[in-house]
C-alpha cells in the first residue's frame, strides 16, 4: 500500500512540476515575442525617419543598413515562428498536409517537433539580442538626423512607399552620389568611370535613373547623357550621337559649369579596344569634371573603372519576406490572417527574391483573398519547380536571371506548356503587349505559338515596361502517365 501511494504521490509531484516548467516556458515565449515585436517597431522607426534625411556619413549608413538587416531577420524570424503549420491542430486534415512544407507531419509529441520549437525559441533570442544592442548603439545616430537636410515627406503606409521608391538601396545610392559630388584636384586629368554590376533585373538602370533626379546631382551636373549598346556604331564613338538626354541644366550656376555625367548601359561585354577608344574620345571632349558611370551584368567592365566597382545584389531572404509581404498584405495586418500568412510566406520562398515576381505574384494574391485561391497558387509553384528541376536540374529562377530559357507551364491549363523564351525591357513611350504574363500563368486565355506579354511596368523611373517573348505549346503525355494520371485524380504540371 506504502508502494502504491508512493507511486502515485511521485507521479503527482512530477506533473504538477512538468505542469510548472511548461506554463513559464509558455511565458518565457509569449514574452520573448512580445518584446521582440516592440524591439522590431523602434527599429522600424528609426529606419523609416532615416530614410527621409539626406545622410552623407558613410558611417552612420553603414549603422542603418546593419540595423534594417537586423530587422529584417527580426520579422522573418518572428512571421517564422508565428506562421509555422500547427500540426497538433491540423496535421490528420488531408487537405493542409499536402501545403505542409514537410513530406512527414509530425505530431506536437515528435522529437523533431521539439526540436523545431526550440530552433525557433533560439533564433526569436538571437534576433532580440541584436536588435536591442543595435538599438542603443544608435542613440546618437537619432540625434544627428536633425543635422542633414530633408529629402521628402514620408507616405502614411509602407506599402505604398515600397511601390513607389526603391527597396534597400539606400547605402547603394549614397556611395554613387559621393562617387558623382567627389572633386578631383585641378592637376588630374583622369576622367572618373564607376562600374556598376549585377544581375538581370537586379535593378541598375532604377538605381542609376533615381539617383540622377536627386537634387544634388541635377545641380551638380549641366547635362546627363545616356548612352547603350547601339550607341557604339562606329570607331570614334562620339558620346553625343544617338544619345538620349535625359536631363539638361538650363539654368545658371555657378556650381555646374559644363560637367556632363554619362550613363553607358551595356547588355553585354564590351570590348576592351572599343572601351580604350570611347574613353580617350571622351577623356579630349569632356570638359573637367564629368564622369561616367557603366552598368552591366557582366563583371568584366570592372577593370574599365577608375574606382572600386558596386555590385548589386538580389535581397536576401529575410528582406524579400518583409518586401514581399508589405507588397502582399498592403494595409491588412497578417497577424489577422495567419492562414494567410503562412502561405504567402511559403510562396516568397518560391520566387528565389525575384523582384518581378514579388509584384506579380503580390497583385495576384491580393486580388483573390480566398485561401483555396492561395493554396492552389502555392501547390501549382511547387509542382512547376518540381518538374523544371527534375527535367534540367535546376531552378527555372537561375535560368531566368541568366535570360535564358525556362519552362514553367499553367495553372489553369496543365496540358499545356509555358515557356518563357527571351526577357527584354521598353522604354514608356514604346508600344507593350496588351496580354500579361500574370493572366497567362494562372488565368484561362486561349493562346498558343510564339508570342510576348507584358510581365510588369515599373513605377519608378525609368519606367520601363517588361517584356518576355514566349511560347505556349500542348504538352505531349504519353499512355501510361495519362492514365497514371487519371488515376490518381491530378495530372502533373
């Protein structure tokens, strides 16, 4: 009997103790989020009235482009955490176990889900750690922002401000501006050239485009030249035949003199003979000060720099989630609709920090509030990457930042094949395709052969419009998986 009630006195006191230890891990949690949520806010604050300052400090922009990394791997971890499947609630639900980013779902009890949690737990620490240390070594920093001049009023939402202005380019834009304002003594007769690479569609051309409205540059400079490929015609390469100028200084200053500033837009290589020509053409015809400014996808054109070259990169992860969802949810809070949330965020890992896709794919969701619409956007994306890898090895986002060819296919139209051929960009005032590619992707039109569509038209400047040449083609399936097919009630995309 003395047993009995031992044995059961034991089991009593032990969980009554595991009762203790999970109630306050519940509110180590609860409050670990909560302060992280307060830490990401006064960091928000701080990043948003920055940006509306015209900083020159290279030091103090090197502070706040720490300070938005850390934010942004703040609010990944946090919608991480939060938006993270609840598989004790759902996980025998057939239908939220196929949109489950794992092939097993374990239950609340599995070591892998304690794991998970407490791989969660560690990184909602890491992140609070580094922003509330970043945050009170930028106290000063706040106080200096009232020594530099306004730039522009701040909009009242953040996703209009995302639409309407660059993303995380703001440390980029300082150090070309200093490159452009920076006075060479009058003895040196070198004529200035800064190589700007990256990527396709990383974003050059805007980058270059919003810095040449600054005020300070306009001032700077008498005339902006932009020049491209087809400029290059024949062996003296004068920069002012073809050139489409952007913008002329007609009125009088003292601080401009007759300083031009050239833009060379290069799709390609160039040369390194027809390089030498172009700048010593440009180097005995350009009054002093001008300066140039190459872009390129290719690293190549940095040896033709008189100054270390700017590399453009795409966003990382954590930064395209909080891009892609501002651009996703608009004013709605996704806390709101955590059902939501979590598959938006699944859907920004898909799209390999593609900016194109991060507008398109925003615009679609947002249209369609509907979770089924959701769910049926994110099985379709897996299943096209699926098939695109296991065909070609490789994801169709690597092909198509290489402007390469890449198969994808149609959400609406299984039997059919989607390829996108050929990528290029329009100035605003050429004609564009009036079908866009959004429609074709996951809509129902009737089309088939080669053609091009409209894939986005940027609302910065230059205001370029995208176009892809693309091909639609019936996809041809053989006996045996057609009836694989039919069987299993779902054909493969």
């Amino acid at each position: 009997m003395e047993t009995f009630l031992s044995a059961v006195l034991g089991e009593l006191i032990s969980r009554s103790i595991n009762f203790i230890i999970n109630k306050w891990s519940t509110l180590l949690k609860l409050n670990m989020e909560e302060s992280l949520q307060r830490a990401l806010l006064r960091a928000q604050v701080i990043i948003e009235e920055a940006m509306g300052w015209q900083i020159t400090n290279q030091a103090m922009l090197l502070q706040l482009g720490m300070l938005r990394d850390a934010m942004h791997r703040g609010y990944y971890a946090l919608d991480a955490f939060r938006y993270q499947p609840h598989y004790g609630e759902d996980g025998n639900d057939p239908a939220a176990r196929r949109f489950m980013p794992l092939s097993k779902v374990p239950s609340a009890k599995d070591p892998y889900f304690s794991s998970r949690n407490v791989q969660f737990q560690k990184q909602l620490r890491e992140a609070l750690d580094r922003l509330s240390s970043m945050i009170v070594d930028l106290n000063e920093l706040v106080m200096f922002l009232m020594s530099y001049p306004r730039m522009y009023r701040q909009p009242y939402n953040m996703h209009i401000l995302l639409g309407n202005c660059m993303f995380g380019r703001q440390m980029e834009v300082e150090l070309v501006i200093k490159f452009l304002l920076h006075t060479q003594p009058r003895s040196s007769q070198e004529l200035e050239v800064l190589p700007i690479v990256g990527p396709v569609r990383v974003g050059k051309s805007t980058l270059v485009t919003h810095i040449c409205k600054d005020e300070r540059v306009r001032d700077y400079f008498s005339e902006i030249l932009w020049l491209c490929d087809s400029n290059f015609i024949n062996d003296e390469l004068a920069c002012r035949v073809g050139c489409v100028m952007k913008h002329q200084n007609c009125m009088p200053n003292s601080n401009r003199g007759n300083r031009l500033l050239v833009v060379i837009e290069l799709s390609g290589d160039l040369y390194e003979d027809a390089w030498n020509r172009l700048y010593l053409a440009s180097k005995q015809s350009f009054p002093c000060g001008s300066k140039i400014i190459v872009t390129s996808c290719s690293d190549k054109i940095a040896k033709f720099g008189t100054t270390p070259a700017l590399t453009l990169k795409f966003l990382s992860k954590e930064a395209y989630w909080y891009f892609f969802k501002t651009l996703t949810f608009g004013s709605m809070d996704p806390e709101k609709h955590p059902s939501l949330a979590q598959l938006a965020m699944e859907i920004a890992r898909l799209q390999y920090g593609s900016f194109h896709g991060a507008y398109i794919m925003s615009y679609l969701l947002r249209d369609n509030l509907n979770i089924h619409f959701w769910r049926k956007v994110l099985s379709f994306l897996r299943r096209a990457i699926q098939k695109h890898v296991s065909e070609f090895g490789v994801h169709h986002f690597d092909l198509l930042k290489q402007n390469r060819p890449a198969l994808i296919g149609r959400m609406a139209k299984p039997s059919e094949d989607f390829m996108i051929c050929h990528q290029n960009h329009r100035s605003s005032q050429e004609e564009v395709p009036e079908i866009r590619i959004k429609d074709l992707l996951y809509g129902s039109i009737k089309r088939h052969g080669k053609f091009e569509v409209l894939v986005w038209r940027s609302q910065l400047a230059p205001y370029y419009s995208y176009v892809d040449t693309c091909e639609i083609r019936e996809r041809k399936i053989t006996g045996a998986k057609r009836k694989r097919s039919m069987k299993d009630g779902a054909t493969l995309c």
